[in-house]
C-alpha cells in the first residue's frame, strides 16, 4: 500500500489542512504538471495505460503513488488513497462523448467510466475531498442532447457538491485551438470568494443568474441555458473568474523550423498539396506569392467520401489528438520566401502547445504523440488553480485556523471538527 500524508490532521494544537489532491485517469500527468507550481501534493494518481503510467514516471521521479489499474475496482483505489485528500481531478475518457464513439455517450465503454470514478468517492466515505473537477472534451455538452452532462453534474450534487461549469480554450494560453469543459464541485461547507450560490423560487433577482451571464468569456449561452434547466438536489453555484487572458505567442513562435527538421520531399509535399480545397490552394498560392516566412498548420480529415488536407494560417495549430491510424496527426505547413515546405509536428512541439515543453521525451515517437494528444493543456490548469482551486483552499484553511468550517457564525466560534470540511 502507497503511504502518503493525509490531508486533514487532529494535533494537539489545531486541526491542519493539506494542500494534497487525487489523480484520476491521469494519463501523463498534466494535470499535477499544472498544480505543481501552487504547492499541490499528489498523493495518489491512477490510469490504466502502461505507455502512459511509463511517461508519467519519467517525469515524476519517484512517484510510486501512481495505481495501475481500473477506476472500476473501487475497493483496490480506495485503500491505495490515505487520509482525506483536498481534491480530486478526473479527465476521463472522452471517446464516446465525440463522432470517434459515434455519440454513445455514458452509454458507451470508455465514457461511462465516470461512475467508476463516483463509486470511489461514495466509498471514500467522509474522506471524500471536498473539492472534485472534471475535464473533458465540449462534446460533453451535447452529448444526448446535454444529458450526460446533466446527469454528472446531478450525480455529484447527489454526493453534496454544488456545482459550476466553465468553458476554456487553451487558446488564450498557448497557440493550440482547444476548448474544453471544466465542470467543478464544491462541498457545502466550503466557501470560495466571490462565489455566488444559486437561489431558486426566490422573487428577488437571483444574483447566480446575474453572475453567469455576466461571464460569457468561460460560461456560454449554450452552457448557461444548460445550467439554468437542469435542477440540483444542492444547486449552481458561480465562482468569481475573470476573463481569461489574451494569447501572447504564436504557433510559429514554437514550431522548430530548420533544415534538421524531418522535412518531407517534393512528392510527399505536393500529395497533400493536391489534398487542399480550391479555397486553401489558393490561400497557399498567395502567401508563396507574397514572399516571407509564414507558419501554418494542415489537419488531415475525411469530406464528402475524400480525404481534405486543410490548412490554418491564423497562428493557432489544430487541437491536438491521438494520432491512431496517422490521420489524426498535426502536419506544420512552412512558407518560406516561396518555397512551399511540410512535416509532421514533432513529439517536443506538441509538447509546447500543451505548455509542458520541459517534459521528458523518453520512448517511441507515436506514443508521444498519444499521450499529449490525450491530456490536458498545463497553462489551463494553473489559471484554474490560481483563480479557483488554491483561493477555495486558501479560505478552507484560514477557516480552520480560525477554528470551523462552517458556514454558521455560531458554529464558526465552535472548535473545527474534521468533518466540518465539506
């Protein structure tokens, strides 16, 4: 069994909390990567990718909590977390939530596997952390018409978190077009600044409908009306975020453009020329035309029973994605001074575009490429932490130290009690 500290402590002298949290389907570890920085411990992380546990080691020396196995085998997870752990994160699987699974959903295999996560914070019992976040891909929202997103978010109500949603394009951190649904759980006795609660049948406004709509930049109409119509057995709660911050870098500014590179020849360059539309041909025409450097991408995807090369020059790669069967793969595109040059995106560029550009590149090239196609963008997550999760631990603790957890003044001059968190 993985010892580790656990995150709620009895001294003699007062009650501490421990910046610790769990990771879970955290395939190479971007997601502690982004935490890190804070002073978030990681005392127990879990996937079921050998390939990917491998990267995650490689990084994290010494990381011997990382469990090997199955969300489903809840009662094998559950010993392996000691003590009470802050947070847990969850990006499972977002296959059946995309064209890839054909839309099945939490109907489908890999998706479903949300539950296998829940079943382990039922068990945790009153360990359970009081702070959950999962991630997952947009489709989140759509799939069955919003109903797995509904019910989640509805499950985890079910457990005693109030619950927020955020929408972030890594975007507006790294030039990768990325967006992505963060839906967040905050247990009742918590309480993050600036939040606002969600108050239905009440005749006065509802300040919860007012924040959110104020906060079109991380909560969209689609996701707001979402939101609105599904009813929580807690409630909605909106978290104080700003707008997040505007993308300062361009893909040519982290794309590797030498004669080193694994330029294709003549004829491979000319094939997926012939890919392009009359439109993107044209685009392509212009820039040799115009002269200059100018760095773009082509993502490879099926239209109208053929296969389309197209071709983005607005300074953003593609998202990237799991390179199974090598359609999926980011092809940089290089104009230079009329010269018309192609490859394929190295495993250190996908790298930079999900902001882990000091990260080991040990192993084969393809599973690289998977396992950064298959994570989440660090940057992102460092914003979330720094406007969220830290300043809701931040409060937790000075609460303790205060002496409660609760939201009841006359509790709060009571002595804290473990399981006055959450």
């Amino acid at each position: 069994m993985v010892q580790a500290k656990p995150t709620v402590r009895n001294t003699k002298k007062r009650i501490v909390v421990e910046k610790t949290f769990c990771e879970f389907f955290a395939g190479i570890g971007l997601v502690r990567e982004g935490l890190l920085a804070s002073g978030w411990s990681c005392i127990y992380a879990n996937d079921i990718s050998a390939k990917k546990q491998a990267m995650y080691e490689s990084h994290f020396e010494g990381a011997t909590h990382f469990h090997l196995g199955d969300v489903w085998k809840m009662e094998e997870v559950v010993e392996r977390i000691i003590g009470r752990p802050f947070l847990a994160t969850a990006s499972f699987p977002c296959i059946d939530l995309s064209l890839a699974g054909h839309y099945r959903g939490f109907g489908g295999e890999h998706s479903s596997s949300f539950f296998g996560f829940v079943n382990v914070l039922q068990a945790l019992g009153d360990r359970r952390p009081p702070l959950v976040m999962l991630e997952n891909v947009t489709g989140f929202l759509t799939s069955r018409d919003g109903g797995d997103f509904a019910q989640a978010a509805k499950t985890l109500a079910g457990l005693g978190y109030w619950i927020d949603a955020l929408v972030l394009d890594a975007k507006n951190f790294v030039p990768q077009s990325r967006p992505r649904v963060f839906l967040i759980g905050v247990a009742d006795g918590l309480h993050p600044p600036g939040a606002v609660r969600q108050t239905p049948g009440q005749w006065i406004p509802d300040l919860w409908k007012s924040k959110v709509a104020a906060s079109n930049s991380v909560r969209s109409s689609k996701l707001i009306r979402l939101m609105e119509k599904v009813e929580l057995a807690t409630g909605w709660i909106a978290l104080d975020v700003p707008s997040p911050p505007v993308l300062k870098t361009q893909l040519a500014d982290l794309a590797d453009l030498d004669d080193q590179q694994e330029w294709w020849n003549t004829e491979e360059v000319q094939r997926h020329y012939a890919m392009m539309s009359e439109r993107h041909k044209k685009h392509v025409d212009d820039l040799l035309a115009e002269g200059g450097r100018h760095v773009g991408a082509i993502f490879r995807r099926g239209r109208n029973h053929q296969q389309r090369a197209e071709v983005r020059f607005d300074g953003l790669a593609g998202c990237l994605r799991t390179p199974r069967g090598g359609s999926a793969k980011q092809i940089i595109i290089f104009v230079d001074k009329g010269r018309l040059r192609m490859r394929w995106m190295s495993a250190r560029e996908y790298a930079r575009l999900q902001g882990a550009e000091n990260f080991p590149l040990d192993g084969d090239k393809m599973q690289l490429l998977f396992g950064f196609g298959d994570a989440v963008c660090v940057p992102v997550i460092r914003w979330i932490d720094a406007q969220v999760l830290t300043p809701i631990f931040n409060k937790a603790a000075a609460i303790v130290q205060g002496g409660s957890l609760s939201s009841s003044p006359r509790k709060e001059r009571r002595k804290a009690r473990v399981d006055e968190v959450g």
